[in-house]
C-alpha cells in the first residue's frame, strides 16, 4: 500500500514537472483588453436623410475607445471625423463647393460578450457636435456658410477578428441633429447685374444615418 502511494506521487511529480517544462495541459489565457484604437477609412457619417442640408464629402474618422468597468461590458469612445467638402454637379446648374467638416460623437457602448471578446456585437449611445463650413458658386449665383450642428445618435457595432487583438469593424447607426446655419448670398441675372443678395439664419431638425467599416487594435 506504501509503495503504490510512493508510486503514485512520483508519477504525478514527474507530471507536474512534464508539463512545467513543455506546456502540456495548459489553458490558454484570455488577453484583458482595457484600450482600442480604430481607423475608419470608409465613413460615412451624418447623411441627412431628408435630403436637404447634407455635409456631402468624403468622410475619414478615428476613434480612441476604453473599457470603464472590471467586467468588460461597458465602454466610452471618443470618434473623431473630418471631410473635405469639396465637390462639384455639372448637372445642378454647374453647382460646386469647396469647404469642410469637423465633428466628434463622443459616447458610450456596451458589449455583449465584454470587450475582451474581439470578435461580437455591442451597441451605443452617442453625442453629436461638429462645425462646417463651406463656400459654393453656380452659373447665376455665389455665397458661403458657417454652421455649427449638434445631435444624438443609436450606433450598432459588429466587429470580426483578423489576427490576435485585431479586427475589422461595422458601424450602422441613425439619431437627431440640429443645424444652425448662417449663410450669406448673391444672385445674378443672365448679363451678370445682381438681382438680389442677403443673409439668412437657419435652424433645423433632421434625421441622419451613421455608417462606417474600419480596422480596430486592442491592447
């Protein structure tokens, strides 16, 4: 009885000491993500749904993003886009514009299988504050405008792991912005005499839809 007790116990010391050296039996341990960084080169950010009032352009954003509580399912992110306004429809009377846009939506997300799942569903609640500015010229007419614009915003997020801590991330969203406007203008007849020109202040509501893809790095 002493000797298979003596057996035994060097079997499993010379075990434990197997697996010390070479890994055996060991479990992986999941990696405690507590930032992220995204680049969003696709974004395409505050389309007025209503179709007037837009901030046309190509859209780029960033975002910083860090985890808020020991269980990993809440979050605050801080996104950051920028557009160029320029542009130009030949066929809307030879409209064109040049300009630009700046605006973050700073929020809060929650994840569903916490953040340190890199690949999962999360969804959240966003800010909306941004300016832009822009001036636009057509065959008979000239002005420019200052805006400055603010709102609220639903985001749902998917995010797909490509290799380790990163990943590849979707971004579907819609909410509320409030636009105030001052533009100035100049219309002119056909031989160039100015017919009319003035200044007017806008105020408006509108809804908007949020969407972009970009690469994620957790870390």
């Amino acid at each position: 009885m002493r000797y298979a007790s003596v057996k035994l116990l060097l079997l499993t010391a010379g075990y434990m000491i197997l697996c010390s050296l070479t890994g055996m039996g060991a479990q992986d341990e999941a990696p405690v993500f507590r930032h992220s960084l995204s680049l969003k080169p696709v974004n395409f950010s505050c389309i007025d749904l209503s179709g007037s009032n837009r901030i046309p352009g190509y859209h780029v954003g960033a975002q910083y993003e860090r985890r808020i509580d020991k269980w990993g399912h809440w979050t605050i992110v801080l996104p950051v886009t920028a557009t160029d306004l320029r542009y130009r429809l030949v066929y809307e009377a030879d409209y064109s514009r040049s300009g630009y846009a700046v605006y973050i939506t700073p929020g809060v997300r929650y994840y569903v299988n916490t953040f340190n799942r890199v690949s999962g569903y999360s969804a959240g609640l966003n800010l909306l504050a941004g300016v832009y500015n822009y001036q636009y010229s057509t065959e008979l007419s000239s002005g420019k405008a200052e805006s400055i614009f603010g709102g609220i915003l639903f985001n749902n997020y998917y995010a797909l792991k490509l290799w380790k801590s990163w990943s590849v991330q979707a971004e579907l969203g819609a909410g509320v912005r409030n636009t105030r406007k001052d533009r100035s203008y100049i219309i002119r007849e056909a031989n160039g005499v100015i017919d009319r020109q003035g200044n007017e202040k806008i105020s408006r509501y509108t809804a908007i839809l949020n969407t972009s893809l970009g690469v994620s790095y957790r870390f």
